[in-house]
C-alpha cells in the first residue's frame, strides 16, 4: 500500500482540486460560463457584482473550508495517536463544548456592543482554551505520566459540564437570540472572509510540519509508551505537543466556523485504510480528503434548498454514518 500512496494522495489532491473549482463556479447566484471566465480572470468587462461574490465570498470561504478540513484531520490524526484510541476526535478534550458555551454565552448575554468588539469567534476560542486548560489540569498527576484513559475520561466530565451550561444559557435565552446561537452550534462557514485564510494557514502548516517531521516517533508511540520510550521517543512531550497542536487548530476551526463534527473522527480512519498506519503517508492523506470532504459538504449546504443554506453539522452527520459503520465492520472483522 504505501508503494502506491505518491499515487493515491495525488488522486487525493486532484479531487480536492476539482471540489475547490466547484465551490467557486457555482453557488446560488446564476452565472453563465463565459461570466465566470471573465471573472475569473480578471477582464475588464466582468460584471462587477458577480466579480464580489467570487472573489470576495466563494473563493475565501472555499479556501478557509479547506483549510478547516485539512486542520480537523490532521487534529483528529494526532488524537487517535496520541490516545491510541480510534474513537478519539478533536473535540475529545472538552474543545468543542467549551468554545459553544462561550460563544452562546456571548450571543445571548453578553450586548451587542461588546460582541461587535471582542466577537464571537475570540470567545469561542477563549471557550475552548479554557476547557483544554480544566481536562489537562484534571489529567495531570504529580510524579507520573500523563494517562490516555485519565485523558479521555477527564475530557468527557468537561464536555458534560460545558454543555450543561450551553443547555442552560439556550433555555433561559431570548428566542431570537437563541436561534442565532443555535444555528452556529450546527456549524456553518457563511461568515468567513479573506481576514481568517492567513491564521488557518499558519496554524496548519506549523502543525502539520512538525507532525511529518516527528512522523517517525508517532509511528513507535503506536507500540506502547514502554518500547517507544526504549527506542528513544520522549513520549510525554510528543503528546503535550499534539494537544497543543490539537487545541490550536481545532481552536481556530471553531471560532471561524462553528461546530464542524466527524471530520476529525472519520477521515483520519479512511486514510489509513487507503495509504496504511504510517503517518508520512497518512498526514497528508487526511489532510487532503479532509480538505476535499469538508469543501464538497460546504457547496452540497448551499445548493440543497438555494437560497436557504443548510447548516454543515445536518450534511456532515448524514454522510458520516456510513462509512463510520463500514469501519465498524472492518474493526470487528480483524479483531
């Protein structure tokens, strides 16, 4: 199999290539084929309305999808490794319930004035610091290493504790304001611009690198904190580094576009099944089919009940499901 991956990942990235090129050609605005070469190209007789909604929304908003994609995969990649558990996602560690509650909080408490400042993707990223900071605070044990159980079983009690709150802030909250934050629960990339493509860039490529770069280390923590230890792996700081790694993209993944769920659980588990365990071919792997995924939901959300928009969780969730049960059966099958 990883023979053939130079292959396969760069069918990956054809694909991702053409869900890009789809995301910007269409959308609900009716363009013709010779509009959109105009436009993109840049000729002086391309209608300048037209020339915004591509330039100024379809084309940042496909970029910062993908980009979100690429980040949940890897974030979600480096989890299930990290954890060794291939139940784990980015948002095991409390992330995705603490970045709900503080941003319900701010659409329904807070006034507007003062969401217009700070906004809602600064408090949502402050959320899920804070819940990253409570399960790693819960996990740690003077004198010993961290335990991925302990890890896991603490990210669950914050997660609990966090949606209560988020359940709470939405019954006692104004009906017109809940729906707002109800609709960002759900996930939807309609709000994002040219201004978020520079920090989901950077923190992908800064965790993505070093990822490749210490490929060779995730792949012995497969074998058991013991023996990656015995080959020289200093396995407590590789895995305070992925959950660094893990709250910074996922962080940022959700201040910009909400709860996006199921891409950093499913997509890692395809790639492996495509290129292998190996995480110099499995990095980039699901980072592409992330990417390619996340981009293709994203223009099936805004075409399905034009101009409605549908929220990304509603697409994702029902996508998800069958292949999340075809890799059951693949578990179970070699177990």
């Amino acid at each position: 199999m990883t023979a053939r991956a130079p292959l396969l990942f760069g069918l990956s990235l054809a694909l991702l290539g053409l869900v890009m090129v789809a995301g910007v050609l269409w959308g609900t605005a009716e363009i013709t084929w010779g509009e959109r070469l105009a436009i993109l190209t840049r000729a002086d007789d391309a209608p300048r309305g037209l020339s915004m909604i591509v330039w100024e929304w379809r084309i940042p908003r496909v970029l910062a999808v993908a980009l979100i994609g690429a980040g949940l995969a890897l974030a979600g990649a480096l989890m299930q490794t990290a954890l060794r558990n291939p139940l784990a996602d980015p948002y095991l560690m409390g992330l995705s319930s603490g970045a709900s509650a503080a941003a319900v909080a701010g659409i329904i408490w807070l006034p507007s004035g003062i969401t217009d400042v700070v906004g809602i993707p600064v408090l949502a990223f402050l959320g899920a610091g804070a819940a990253f900071t409570m399960t790693l605070g819960l996990s740690m044990q003077r004198g010993r290493s961290l335990d991925p159980l302990v890890v896991i079983l603490a990210g669950v009690a914050v997660s609990l504790m966090f949606q209560s709150l988020t359940a709470f802030f939405l019954y006692l909250g104004d009906p017109q304001a809940t729906r707002s934050a109800l609709g960002w629960l759900m996930g939807s990339a309609s709000g994002t611009g040219w201004n978020d493509i520079p920090m989901l860039l950077g923190a992908l490529t800064l965790v993505g690198v070093l990822a490749l770069w210490r490929a060779g280390d995730l792949d012995a923590t497969l074998l058991g904190d013991e023996r990656a230890e015995a080959l020289g792996v200093p396995v407590e700081t590789l895995r305070y580094s992925i959950f660094f790694g893990t709250v910074l993209l996922t962080g940022l993944a959700v201040a910009v576009a909400g709860i996006v769920g199921f891409i950093g659980l499913i997509l890692p588990h395809m790639a492996r099944l495509i290129v292998g365990a190996r995480h110099r071919v499995l990095i980039p792997m699901a980072m592409s089919l992330g990417a390619a995924v996340l981009v293709a939901v994203d223009l099936l959300c805004r075409l399905l009940l034009a101009p409605e928009e549908l929220p990304l969780g509603v697409l994702l969730a029902l996508f998800a499901a069958p292949p999340f049960i075809l890799i059951l059966r693949g578990m179970r099958r070699h177990a």
